[in-house]
C-alpha cells in the first residue's frame, strides 16, 4: 500500500484512481486496523529509531527510511534515552 501510494502520488490522474480503488478494496475495518497499526508505529518509533542507531545507523540514514526529518529522529532517540534513564533501563 505504502509503495503504491509513493509511487503514483505524484500523478494527479493516476493518484485519483489509486484512491478510487483504495475505495472499492478497503472496507471499515480495515482501515480502523490500518489507523491503529500507524498509532503503534508512532508510539513506538522512539524504540526503533534508537535500536537503529545502536546498530550504527546515522540519524540522517534512518530519516531517509522512515520519512521523519534528522532532528525528529534525534529527538526521538534523545526521548528514548530519557524515558529508559527514567525506567532504570538504560
């Protein structure tokens, strides 16, 4: 869905009928599943951008595969880093 979306977006035409048919193939449900599998993400990107740069990747790298900017990347890892110190977990 993702690859899709990125891929026609930038077409007026074909972007149309891409949410045409988003239309005809989605039903409720899931796009309640979709919405909340994008809040977990959310909830959990401090933990994954963190576990990215343990692994050595630069914020600037983990910005270009997640689509957030450098400095929310940062900021993500800086509160992760501060809610793990506050946990006794770090």
């Amino acid at each position: 869905l993702a690859d899709s979306y990125n891929k026609v977006r930038d077409d007026p035409k074909i972007f149309d009928q891409f949410l045409d048919h988003l239309a005809d193939d989605l039903d409720l449900a899931d796009v309640k599943a979709i919405r909340t599998a994008a809040v977990a993400v959310a909830e959990a990107m401090g933990r994954i951008a963190l576990a990215a740069r343990e692994k050595g990747k630069s914020a600037e790298r983990i910005a270009a595969e997640t689509g957030y900017t450098a400095s929310r990347i940062t900021q993500f890892v800086r509160e992760e880093k501060q809610r793990r110190a506050g946990n006794g977990d770090q």
